[in-house]
C-alpha cells in the first residue's frame, strides 16, 4: 500500500499536466493566441493557478507542449489519410479541416509573435510540408501529372492557403469565391485521385 501512493501521485501529476495542455489547446481554437494567460488556463482546466507553474517553467513552455501535440496528432492524421483508399482526397479532407486550418493559422500567428518557440513552430511546419509534397509528387506522378508543368511544392501550399483563407474569412462572414475556390480544387483532387480516369472527369 505504501508503494501505490507515489504512483497515484505520478498518475495525477500526469493527467493535470495533460489537462493543463488541454485548455491550452482549446483557447487556442476558440478565442486565439492572445488568450492563452496562466488564469485563463488554469480557470479553463479546473485547476488551481500555481499548478501551471508547476509543470511549466513558463507559459511559453507550455505552448510549446501543445505544439508538439498538434505536430504528432497532424503526422498520425497524415499517415492515416495515405493509408486510405483514396490518398489524394483524404489529405485534402485533412488540409482543408476547419479544426485543422484554425489552429494553423494559430500557429502562424503564435510564430511571428513568441520568438522562443518560433523555431520549433517552423521545425514542425517545415517537415510536415516536406512530407505533403513528397506524397503529392507520388500520387501525382502515378497518375501520369507532368510535374514540370504543375509542381507539387507549389500545388501544396495553393491549397493549404486556401485552407486557411477560407477559414479565416469566414469567421468574418466573408465568403465570397469560396465555393469557386474549393470547386477548383476539388475537381482537380478528384480528376487525380484514386480509381478515376483524369479524362472523364464530369465539368458540373
């Protein structure tokens, strides 16, 4: 019975800390960067104020355990979409997440504000779309794309900011040229992914 009580201690340490970047994490999605503070987070996680520094030295070590637990949940997400049926269009499915897209932008905006986690935030970035292009260079080239003429680098990052555009503006009510937008780029997904021939590719 003695030998439990530091185990219990450590498995209730654990789960604070993983509630702590619990609330982290959901400020970011609901109200932005800006309003991740030790109150708001710890008020948000259930928690008593002084526990934050606890398991964090700082907030800006925090933030970063929620960066890394965005970069690992987006890289499983990714290897899933290109173990599915049709790869193309359930990267795209995962590229064009509203969650997904939200904290992205996040991300951009939390890089360009706290230099003490920049790098990592570009690390994770960097990396993750290294390996977009390496699968869309892939599945594009199988499906016989001339790659000089459509790069995949560049068709990545068109759609990842149009991702992003659409989420951000709609937010605003702004939606014009979003349904054209994603026609475009669902056609295309379509007209290359899995099982269907690029030259019967309905127009409507």
């Amino acid at each position: 019975m003695e030998m439990a009580q530091p185990r219990r201690m450590a498995v209730d340490g654990a789960r604070q800390r993983e509630l702590l970047i619990d609330a982290a994490e959901a400020l970011l999605a609901e109200e932005g960067n800006a309003a991740i503070s030790a109150r708001r987070v710890t008020s948000k996680a259930g928690l008593k104020s002084q526990l934050l520094y606890y398991y964090f030295e700082t907030m800006d070590e925090l933030i970063l355990a929620v960066v890394r637990r965005i970069a690992d949940r987006r890289l499983r997400r990714f290897e899933e979409a290109l173990s599915a049926p049709d790869p193309l269009q359930a990267i795209w499915a995962l590229s064009s997440d509203p969650a997904v897209t939200t904290l992205s932008s996040e991300l951009i905006a939390i890089a360009g504000r706290r230099a003490a986690i920049r790098d990592e935030i570009l690390r994770a970035a960097g990396e993750f779309r290294a390996l977009q292009t390496e699968a869309v260079t892939r599945l594009l080239a199988d499906k016989g794309v001339d790659l000089a003429a459509y790069p995949p680098a560049g068709l990545v990052l068109i759609a990842s900011a149009v991702a992003r555009t659409i989420s951000s503006e709609a937010a605003f009510g702004l939606t014009d040229g979003h349904k054209d937008a994603l026609l475009i780029i669902e056609r295309a997904v379509a007209r290359y992914g899995a099982g269907t021939d690029p030259g019967h590719v309905s127009a409507d």
